[in-house]
C-alpha cells in the first residue's frame, strides 16, 4: 500500500470518526500536520475505516442487492414483477470483491502489522486489538468466497511487506479450514485473560465498542454459520466444528444485546446508489411471501411492508368517482404481494383483483394499487425524507437461534431445536421491531408481548417436530430479510422455500420451462497479461473441473459448497 493511500485512508478515518464520534478537531489538526503521525497512523482510526468500508458500499448496494440478491432470493422485486431476463445475467455484480481487496483486507493487514511492530511491553498490551481484525478479515474473505470460490487470502495483502505480488488462490475448501482456524485462534485469545491490562479500541470499534468478550463469542458463532456451509460436501467436517464451537470456552451470542451489526451514527445511506426509489425503482413484496405472513398474522408484516393504498376512503372515493363499480365490496386485507414469475401477467388466475388505478383527492392525483411497498427506510433510513438510524446486522442472536435450531433439528448436536426455534422467532420478531422503530419506518406501530406470544402459539408456528425442519428453514428465511446474502444462501442450501413448503416459491418459468434462480456471480476469466494470471488461471481451471460449475461467466454454476 502506497504512502498517498495510506494517507486516503487515514484521513477519511479521521472524518469519519469525527463524525460518528466526536473526535475533535485538534486530533484531526495534529495528525494532518505531523508527518510522522501521517505515517504511522493509530491503528484505532485504521480499524475504524476498515469497519466503515465493509458496510459503505452503495455500488453493492445498488447491483447486487438491489437489482439482483433481493429477486433471485424474493426478498422483494419491482412493482411490475419480474422480466423473463431475471436469471440471465449480473452484470456490474460482485462488488465485494474489490472492496474486500482494494480497501477492508490491506487495512485491516496493516493494523495487525503494527501491532506487531510495537515494542514488546505496547504489544503485550494490545493482544485482543491484533485478535479482532482477524475476525473481521475471515468474516469478509468468507464473504467473497461465498459466491466467488476460490480466492488468494494467506498470501494477500503481503507485497507491502516483503510478500508476493502474485498471491496464490486456496480453494474453497482449503478456505473453509482455514477460517475456522483462525476464527477458533481469535476466540480463544479474545476469551482468555492476558497477564498485562489490556488496551482496548473503545468507541473507535462500530461493532462491540472493544469489548473482547463480545468479539470472541462473534468469532465462535461465526464458525457455525461458516460451518453449515459444509452441509453437502463434508457433514462429518461440520459436525465436528459444531461440537467443538458448542464446547468452546468463549461461549455464543446469547442475546440480542451482543447482536453483532453496525448501528450507524451518520447519514450513512443519504444518497447515491444507496437510494432506493432512484431511478424510477418501487418495490414490493413478493406474493408467497406476504401470504405466508398474512396467513399466520405476522406482526412483522408490518415492519416488512406498508399497506396498500385502498383504505376505506380511497375505496369510497373510487366508488363516487365511478373508477371502481358501485357494487364493489370492500376487501380490508391491504398486504399483497407482486407475482415473481416472470410469466405471471400472462396467468389470468393471477391478476390483481384491481389493476392500478387512479381517484382524485381535491387537485392531487392518487395512484392505487393492491400490491405493498416495501418498508424502504428499513433498508434506506434518509429515504423520502427520513431521519432514522440504520442497522447493519452481520450475525444477530436470532440468526444463531436458528441456526442452533437447524442443526439439533438435523442431529448434529443435542441441543433441543424446539426450543431454540422459539427463542429464534421471538428474537426476529423482537429484532425487526427496533429496526424498524431506528429506521423511522412508515407509520411504525410498536411490537407488543401479547402479539409475540399469540404469534408463537399460532398452528403451523408453534414448533411441531414432525415439521420442524421447515419451520425453522421459513423463519429463518423471513429472518434473513434484511441480510440479502444470507437468504440467498439459505435458499441454494435446503431448497427450501419451495413450491411445496408452507411459504410457497412458485415456480419460475419462461416460454413454459421452468427457470433456475442463480447462484453465483460472474466470475471474470484472466485476461493475458494479467499480472496474476498464472494463479487466477490455475485456480479457475480447478473450479471448472467440477461439472457444477460451469463456465466462468455462468452465474447458474455453483461453487465448491454450493453441491446438489
């Protein structure tokens, strides 16, 4: 890494914890002025940037999730459903991996090598400040490799240092153990006490403000959504990282307070690709979805959607108006979901039971349709004005819920899945209520223990062994809303939801076949040249060995975990 981006960084560390935190403008004098300063920055505001930089990312934001992740996946989909071209293409995806590359990974690298320059009594003291970035960087490694294979990691970030500018790749099984073993080695020193006082990020840390104990139980919990991964292609693998997290001295997260998400402090969604409703875009709930959650009464409806326009009034003015007939009857269920397949305008049994129309209300114009917005300020607290605060979860407890449940479910531990599903629904429903409460979503209505607990009794809710496994896939499903990725995956892993589950996913079909959701992004081939190509070669020639896989640029392949 060069002085000048050193420099970048480090200066836009320092702006951005002003801002967050209040770092005066004398701390921010001294370190644009004193050039040795500038050189050696504190690896407080380094770590700093390298937390801001693995959630600021509009141009993810606005491909991968917003055009693509959220559709595949039926987190939501436009307002005129989708085209016939759905799964055909990703183009400008797969933005985590320059972000991961270019800024998360070498910041966090150059905070562990400062650390361990320090003379030996300042670095004894900063033992659990050099274990926390390891945490960070396998969290994200994880995250390229997730939808990319395999990857350059052990050898990455190193040139700075007397490493290789040719970094090889690990596969994606190679990958796998590598971060459980760093995972398991962060928890383990963020668990044990260390014989000096240890030195502490503090505020400077967006996700557990320091807190080792916090960060430990992060890292053991990640090992066990990592290791669900392996489900297909090495479940005794699994199984014995389960058994060894479940016995690990650092513990899980054991409650929402230790939820590992950044709560920004800023405008930190304002503008840009991160908004929205830009470019004529209007989202909607995807039908099976919201009859599943209507279906049941699912007090997070409300915190998913926003009801649609055909209130009591509209309807009346619609009626005197002559837009509707005046034999209409009223319909008080305002939540609807768009069709996601893509040949579903041709199906008359699935028409609106109105097609958009419009009334007027003095000298405005309204536009109705049955079909419900998403909750946009769930995902873009600024939007339409707003002031809210987001949230950006990474690992919630009531992901481990159910995470802990799936995997009593299927008898890889001893833990009891019925009651860990109900701590997950309860956790969810808990989690998405203060979401939506920070994110200042429309017309918020609190969450109450009295629809928690009638929720949880509901048939078809309530934990039935023999059904147990889809129940926990479909809640942990609806869970997964405002974690695009993770609903994607959880989706490509079990097959669920699906045409026969509960929550149904109909089938997607064009000129009568039937369409596969992709799984993967496209995977650029080495251009000649290159400066790594030998290994970026060497490492797709391995990947396309495997018949799955397919050509690079087939975003229907699936990678090493992605097995059928």
């Amino acid at each position: 890494m060069t002085t000048l981006k050193i420099f970048k960084y480090f200066t836009f560390a320092l702006v951005a914890q002003a801002t967050i935190m209040g770092c005066s403008r004398d701390k921010f004098a001294e370190y644009n002025t004193d050039p040795d300063a500038v050189l050696n920055p504190p690896v407080d505001y380094l770590f700093t940037q390298a937390v801001i930089m693995s959630q600021d990312n509009d141009m993810e934001a606005f491909y991968d999730n917003y055009s693509y992740v959220s559709r595949w996946s039926r987190v939501f989909l436009q307002v005129t459903g989708n085209s016939l071209g759905v799964t055909d293409n990703a183009a400008n995806a797969n933005n985590r991996y320059g972000k991961f590359f270019e800024d998360v990974g070498p910041l966090l690298e150059d905070v562990q090598r400062m650390i361990d320059r320090m003379p030996d009594d300042e670095r004894a003291r900063n033992t659990y400040k050099r274990a926390i970035p390891s945490v960070v960087k396998a969290w994200q490694a994880w995250y390229v490799s997730d939808v990319n294979g395999s990857i350059p990691y052990t050898e990455a970030f190193q040139s700075r240092y007397g490493g290789t500018l040719r970094p090889k790749y690990e596969t994606q099984d190679e990958l796998f153990t590598i971060f459980d073993r760093e995972l398991k080695e962060a928890a383990t020193i963020l668990s044990t006490p260390q014989p000096v006082e240890q030195f502490s990020y503090g505020n400077q840390d967006l996700y557990f403000g320091g807190d080792a104990a916090k960060w430990a139980k992060a890292a053991n919990s990640l090992r066990l959504m990592i290791a669900l991964r392996l489900m297909k292609r090495d479940p005794a693998r699994l199984q014995a990282i389960v058994q060894d997290v479940l016995s690990h001295p650092a513990g899980l997260i054991s409650s929402s307070e230790e939820d590992w998400s950044l709560k920004a402090r800023i405008n930190f969604t304002q503008g840009g690709n991160w908004n929205i409703t830009g470019n004529g875009r209007l989202f909607v709930g995807e039908s099976g979805v919201v009859d599943y959650m209507w279906n049941n009464e699912d007090p997070r409806l409300r915190f998913f959607f926003r009801p649609n326009q055909w209130s009591e009034l509209n309807f009346q003015r619609a009626k005197d108006q002559g837009v509707i007939p005046a034999t209409a009857v009223f319909n008080p269920r305002r939540y609807y979901g768009q069709f996601s397949n893509p040949e579903a305008a041709e199906d008359p049994t699935k028409a609106r039971f109105f097609a958009p129309l419009q009334i007027r209300d003095g000298e405005n114009t309204i536009t109705l349709d049955t079909v419900s917005r998403i909750q946009d300020r769930l995902f873009q607290p600024e939007n339409d004005g707003g002031t809210g605060v987001g949230i950006f979860p990474v690992l919630t407890y009531a992901d481990l819920c159910f995470i802990r449940a799936e995997i009593a479910q299927r008898g890889w531990s001893n833990e009891n899945a019925g009651e860990w599903y109900t701590k997950g629904v309860e956790a969810s429903l808990r989690f998405y209520d203060k979401l939506a409460e920070s994110t200042h979503i429309v017309d918020y209505v609190p969450l109450t223990d009295a629809e928690i607990n009638a929720f949880k009794t509901k048939p078809g809710i309530a934990y039935n062994a023999a059904t147990g496994l889809e129940q926990i896939v479909l809640q942990s499903y609806l869970n997964y809303y405002r974690n695009f990725n993770e609903a994607w995956a959880l989706v490509k892993r079990t097959g669920m939801p699906n045409k026969t589950t509960a929550l149904v996913f109909e089938d997607w079909t064009n000129t009568g076949s039937v369409s596969q959701m992709p799984r993967r992004f496209n995977i650029g081939f080495p251009v000649t040249g290159e400066y790594n190509f030998d290994n970026k070669k060497a490492a797709l020639d391995e990947m396309m060995r495997d018949p799955d896989f397919g050509e690079p640029s087939n975003i229907l392949g699936r990678i090493w975990w992605d097995k059928q």
